[in-house]
C-alpha cells in the first residue's frame, strides 16, 4: 500500500522547500559578496528575477518581478515575442503582470529604470510551451 499526499500539503511541502532554498541561496550570495551592497536595500534584497532565464512559464499571461532599484520613478518591461516584434508596458512598481495572453515560443525581456539616472537590466530569456498552457 503507498501513502497519497493531499494536493494542498504536497503544494505547501513545495512552498516551504522553495522559501528554504531562498534563504540558503541569498545566505551564499551574501557569505561570497554575490549582492552588491551599494544598491541592496531590504526591498532589493526580497524581489527575485522572474521568469528567470530558461524558465518554461506555465501561465498564458507571464508575470515578472526584479530587484527595486532606489530612485525609481517608473520601470517599463520592454518584452520581444518569438517573431521579433517588442511590447513595452509601464509601471512604478517592481512587477508586472502582462495584460494579455501571450502565444508559444521563446520571449526576451528587460526592464528599463526611470529615475535619477536611466538605466536598463540585463536581458533575460524564458519560453511559453503550449504542453503547459493546457
């Protein structure tokens, strides 16, 4: 006989996983000087890039979080779909959810920093698979 687990507490066994791993990781970069301390704020610290690069989204509408930056007045997600074409949207916070449904392929995307200086983010990648959008 094999034990089921309840969806629920094998979703909160993955959640608590993740946020362990988390914390370990930013330990380690902290520990191996990988944060740079001039810009690390506690908000800078807590916000992850996402969709990280080579990340399959499993949304149709991909939602994207990064670092704040101090000064920001506005950020804009400047996203290039798989035939070439880019989209941008604006928005003060550090996320944003796309407001459409995307189609399948590979996307680029980077944000852009308005502020006391003008500054952009480095390009990420991650691809939307029809397998995951069922």
């Amino acid at each position: 006989m094999t034990a089921r687990i309840h969806p629920k507490t094998a979703a909160a066994i993955a959640a608590s996983v993740l946020v362990a791993g988390s914390a370990i990781a930013t330990h380690a970069a902290r520990m191996h000087g990988w944060v740079r301390q001039a810009h690390a704020d506690r908000s800078t610290l807590m916000a992850q890039v996402l969709p990280g690069d080579r990340a399959t989204v499993l949304s149709r509408a991909p939602a994207f979080t990064w670092p704040a930056v101090s000064g920001a007045e506005r950020y804009t997600i400047a996203l290039t779909f798989p035939d070439g074409h880019t989209e941008a949207r604006s928005t003060r916070g550090n996320w944003f959810a796309w407001d459409r449904p995307v189609p399948t392929g590979r996307y680029r995307w980077q944000v852009l920093v308005a502020g006391r200086a003008r500054v952009s983010g480095d390009p990420h990648w991650f691809v939307v698979d029809e397998a995951v959008r069922s």
